[in-house]
C-alpha cells in the first residue's frame, strides 16, 4: 500500500507565533497584526511564487525587526514537535514494507532543513512538497502531480493530512482519506486498521 502523509499537524506539529514573536521588538504595539501578515503571506512562499530572500526581506521589515537573515530563518524553523504517536505508525509502517510519500504544502527556509533535522524522515520513499511543485493544496494540480510524478495508483493510496480542504482535494483526486486530528490518534488508528485489514 501506498501512503501520502501531510507534514504539518501530522507529523509534526507547529506553532510559528511564540517563535517569530522572539524577532519584534520590545513593546510592538500591533505585533498579532504583524505576525497575520507573514502568514497571510505564506502561501506565496510555499507555492513558489516569491523567492526565499525576498520573503525573508519583506518580512524582517514588517515585523520591524533588527534581525538578521539568519535569525529570521532559524526563528521560522524554531515552530515543530514531533508527532510521536504518528512516528510509532510510521516507523511500522515502513517495516511492514509499504510505501511512504510525503505530500506538503511547505517552504525552501524549512526544507531541506527539516529533513535534515529529523532524520526519520529518511523512513520516506519520495516528497512531493508544495514549494517545488509549483501548486498548493488544495489546487487540483499538485494531485495530479503527484499521481503522475510518485506513479500513483489513486484507490490503492492512503492519505492523511490536517485540513478538510485538503482531504476534500484527495478525495477529487480518488484518494482512500483520513482527516487527521492530533488530540485524537485513536481515531486514526482505528480507520487504518480498517483499510489495512484483509
């Protein structure tokens, strides 16, 4: 069987806000209001659609900040937990011999650092990551990208990700899907004992 695993809230879980908030300066009067506009931004980034360095730029400048590139980027990696419940599913997974993707809505500032960073991630057979893509989920397009690019058969591929725009998008795309729920892994673990079973 082949798995398409979300990375955010999945795996990992995130928060950018207690990270970036380090980088304003003291007695920001509208800092929420700043740190709205990086993430309403974000998906430009992730999809492709602004170079790295000119985020980086734009961002440092709204948040006001004296930071230098460096310590924005580490602050913008400085946001993940692992998801161990998930790992223990993975790392199962991957011994039991099925296929693990990895398809992410993501950006050049976390990979390939985060790959680098949690090397069991390296359990992975493939990534099909938004940033490289060229698209975004929930566009159709990077379905069918990765359908064409990870040789995918859709009904014989499980996918689990976060956000029901994006689990709406693989059911389109003809994906067996899971909306995952971090406080909730039981659930999740019952569905797949369920499509697993003989």
């Amino acid at each position: 069987m082949t798995f398409l695993f979300d990375i955010g809230r999945v795996l990992l879980d995130f928060d950018f806000a207690p990270s970036l908030a380090r980088l304003l300066p003291a007695d920001t009067p509208d800092a929420a209001a700043r740190l709205d506009r990086l993430m309403a931004r974000k998906d430009e980034l992730e999809s492709g659609g602004v170079h790295i360095d000119e985020y980086t730029r734009w961002a440092i400048e709204v948040l006001g900040s004296q930071a230098t590139v460096g310590e924005f980027h580490e602050a913008w990696r400085q946001i993940f937990t692992p998801n161990e419940p998930m790992w223990a599913t993975v790392r199962k997974l991957a011994a039991d011999g099925h296929r693990l993707i990895l398809f992410s809505n993501t950006n050049g500032i976390h990979s390939p650092w985060i790959f680098e960073t949690y090397p069991e991630f390296s359990l992975f057979h493939g990534a099909v990551l938004s940033h490289k893509a060229g698209y975004i989920k929930p566009q159709p397009e990077i379905y069918q990208h990765a359908i064409r690019t990870q040789r995918l058969e859709a009904g014989e591929t499980l996918y689990i990700d976060d956000l029901r725009e994006n689990i709406m998008g693989g059911l389109d795309a003809g994906f067996r899907c899971w909306q995952y729920d971090l406080n909730d892994h039981a659930a999740f673990e019952n569905w797949l004992a369920r499509e697993l079973a003989p």
